[in-house]
C-alpha cells in the first residue's frame, strides 16, 4: 500500500524507448509493462516502480539522482558497460560502502551503491 508522501514512482525520459527498454533489460536485468509505443512501465518486486516516458529531447543534468542497489558493486559496473551505458564516475568509497555513476544511452545519470 502506497505511504503519504513517499516516494511511489520514479519515471525516466528517453529519447529511444527501445533502446531504453534493452539497455536496463541487459544491465539490470529490469522486466517492463508496455503501454504503447511512448510509455514502459517499470516492474519490481512489489509491482511497478516507475517508467520509462519516451521524450524527444535528452535529459539535462542537474535534476534529482537515482540510485539503485547492488549485491556486487564490480559486476553491476561491467554489466553497465557491456550493455552500452557510460561510466560518469568510478567506483569510490563513502561512509557505509562504495558507489558509481553512469549515463544511460539518452544521457539519464543514475548511481549504483553497494554496501561493501
């Protein structure tokens, strides 16, 4: 059940929905919910997280940071790379464990945090 005020959905512009849809498909191993040829829903855990709205202009720097867990920090980095995305930042730590930053294919950063 959603919580007053918490943070329910977080929705992503990209300017390629496909290439959107596979780049978080291969890197994540993200599942979506099409609901046409503009709009993918998100699916986690407990239902759908968030989207992916296709815009026809890129991402501007400078707004809120995503950022994701992973149980392996090392491999989620590689797995970024392979699937097309850039590393914006490298590994570093930080109190509570390490993270990165990286540039989806449209230009959208995210980071990924890991405990160790």
């Amino acid at each position: 059940m959603p919580q007053h005020h918490a943070i329910d959905y977080v929705e992503l512009g990209v300017t390629d929905l496909e290439q959107a849809k596979r780049f978080y498909g291969e890197a994540f191993g993200w599942r979506f919910n099409d609901y046409g040829p503009q709009y993918a829903g998100i699916q986690g855990a407990g239902g759908e997280v968030g989207g992916l709205r296709l815009d026809d202009k890129a991402p501007t720097g400078g707004g809120p940071l995503v950022l994701l867990f992973s149980d392996d920090l090392d491999a989620s980095v590689e797995a970024v790379r392979r699937a097309g995305g850039t590393v914006a930042v490298e590994p570093y730590s930080f109190p509570g464990g390490r993270r990165f930053h990286f540039a989806d294919p449209s230009g959208n950063e995210l980071g990924v945090w890991a405990a160790s």
